[in-house]
C-alpha cells in the first residue's frame, strides 16, 4: 500500500530547529547587549538616582545573569528541544525568568548579609519583583525574535528546497532531442561511441530526476557529471566544442549541492559555443585559495547573445550558494575582455548548512 506523503520541509529533512542556538557566539552576544542596554535605559531614565557606581555595579550583574542565562540554556537546549510545538519556548522562558529571580534573591540576601547598601533597605522584594517583571518582558520579546527567525528559515529552506527540485525536474526539450539524434546516429556507425553516449545521458538523468534528498553531493560527483554532459556535447558539436581544464588538485569530498556547476557549464555551451560558427573553447578553473575552493567556467562571448536565456540559471546558482555556504561565499558574473567568466568562491569551513 502506498504510504503517505510527508510534509515536503520534513522529508526534506529541513525542519528548523525549534530553539535557536544558545551556544552560538551571535545569540551569546545578543543576550549580553540586550542586558547592557537595559541597564543603561534605566540609567538614563529621567527620575533615576542610581548615579554611575549604581550603574557600574548593575551593568556587572545585568551580564553576570546574561552570561548565567546563556551558558543554562546552552547546556539545556538539547532536552528543551525535545520538546513539542511552542513549549520550548515557553520552558526557555519559565527558565530565564527563573534564573533572573533566584539570581536576584541571593544578589539581595548577599547585600544585607554584607551591608554593602547596594538596595534600601526594606527593598529586597522590590528589587527582586522588577528584575523578575524586566526579564519577563525582555524574554518574551528577545523569544518571540527567535520564534519569528526561525519561521523565516525554515521559508527559506523550502524556497531553496523548491528550486532544487524545479531544476532537478527540468531537462531541455533541445538537448534531449539532440542526444538522441546522435545515439541514433552512432548506433551504425560507432555502437560502442552509442553506448556510453547512452549511459552518460542515463546517468544526467539520474541526477536531473533521481535525487529528491536534501544531502549535498562532493566536487568530485559534480565535476564527474560535468564530464559526462561534455562528453554528449562533444559528439554534437565536434571540433567546434574544445574544453581547456585547469583543475589544481582540488578536493574531491568536498560538498556541493547536486545540479550547482553542471547548469553553468551547459550555459557556456548554450550561450558562448554553440552560436559561434568556429566554436570555442570552454575552460574550467579550480583550485584552492585561502580556506575556500575558487571555481572558473569560462566560455567565450559571442557578437550576437544566443536567444533563450533568461539568467534564471545564474540567478538560481546565486541563491542556493548564499544559502549552502553563508556569506562568505560569492558568485559573481560578467563579460571579461572577449570571454565572459563566471566565478565561485565556496569556503571550506565547518559552519557551512548542510542541507542546501
């Protein structure tokens, strides 16, 4: 019996995660500035007696219980999130709301205990009750942030889970029609040419309509697809198609999205080759520089743009390069002299998604 559909998100296995990071140095540091600022509002409040040693010893312990908050919620985080639909966030709440009381309980007991007149006396209930109301307040803004960024990646991921799909479904009625001309046309005169025309055509296949998982793919598939998708090519074009690679001992595990780098290669093809009636040549540049694979596809530029093109291709590669690697990686494309050049720069560090 046929299963049930999964919610695509789901089986795509992009489900965010329901609570942010707390062990991240960007969710550290915003609990640390959101406390900062705090305390200096109520500085700068307009009937506020505390004056600056007020203010040095609340700006101490406004981040001592900023810093507490984060590292509990850091360590708790992973039990929290087990947790179903908006409960992590109310429990993330309860346990900052928590902290900030017990923490402004002992603050209150030690200051008596010390005599140190940090709080009135007869204030330590008040003091505790307004931290308490401030966290509650603050807490519930910083956690409805979160809640709101959160439903804007998981967007995200589906968008750019869409337009995988979209370009994996889609093969070009033109190329299609030209590979079988030619397997047609080498089944007499060159069978075995026929025959691995035939399953480099499968194994485009394969990748343009088999692969409905979020997992990257390495350099080394990609690159491999490529070779394939140029081998047809170069049955249909002949001398008019010549590739120039100057790939320099690139990593092969490294991850890359399925369909990233054979889409530009097929428009360097469409766009720079096929309208030039002597052909050109196609160079493919790689190689490492400074923690991130730098990748080349230059083709040639013709007099007349090749009709068809749309820069939906590029406009694609752009946005799920920015989502898998983040913003350190660039896209960029144009004319170069007489060539027009598109390059990649993909970093190599661990922070980069994992799921397009």
């Amino acid at each position: 019996m046929r299963q049930p559909a999964k919610p695509r998100l789901a089986q795509a296995g992009l489900e965010p995660s329901p609570l942010p990071d707390f062990c991240s140095a960007p969710v550290l540091f915003a609990l640390l500035v959101v406390a900062a600022l705090t305390v200096t509002v109520m500085l700068l409040a307009p009937e506020s007696s505390r004056g600056w040693r007020g203010y040095s010893v609340g700006m101490l312990f406004a981040e001592w219980i900023a810093m507490l908050t984060g590292v509990a919620l850091c360590k708790l985080r992973p039990a929290l999130g087990r947790l179903h639909g908006l409960l992590p966030y109310a429990a993330v709440w309860l346990l900052m709301l928590l902290i900030v009381a017990l923490t402004s309980v002992l603050a209150a007991w030690m200051d008596g205990a010390l005599q140190m007149g940090l709080i009135r006396h007869g204030d330590a209930f008040e003091f505790v009750r307004d931290n308490s109301t401030i966290a509650a307040l603050l807490g519930a803004a910083m956690l409805r942030y979160f809640y709101v960024l959160a439903q804007w990646q998981a967007r995200l991921a589906a968008v750019a889970q869409a337009q995988v799909e979209a370009l994996q479904a889609r093969i070009r009625p033109h190329f299609l029609f030209n590979s079988m001309n030619t397997v047609a046309a080498l089944i007499r005169l060159d069978p075995p040419a026929a025959e691995r025309t035939v399953e480099d055509l499968s194994e485009l296949f394969r990748a343009a309509l088999g692969r409905h998982d979020a997992r990257d793919g390495t350099l080394e598939e990609e690159l491999g697809l490529i070779e394939r998708y140029l081998a047809i090519e170069q049955l249909r074009l002949g001398p008019r198609l010549r590739v120039r690679r100057e790939l320099d001992e690139l990593p092969g595990a490294f991850p890359v999205p399925h369909l990233l780098l054979q889409p530009l290669v097929e428009n360097a093809v469409r766009h720079g080759i096929q309208p030039l009636r002597e052909g050109g040549e196609v160079i493919l540049r790689g190689r490492r520089v400074e923690r991130a694979i730098e990748i080349e596809i230059d083709n040639p530029l013709p007099d007349t743009p090749a009709t068809g093109g749309n820069g939906h291709g590029l406009a694609n590669v752009r946005q799920r390069v920015a989502y898998r690697y983040g913003p350190r990686a660039e896209v960029s494309a144009g004319p170069l002299g007489e060539r027009f050049v598109v390059r990649l720069l993909l970093p190599e560090d661990t922070h980069a998604r994992t799921d397009r």
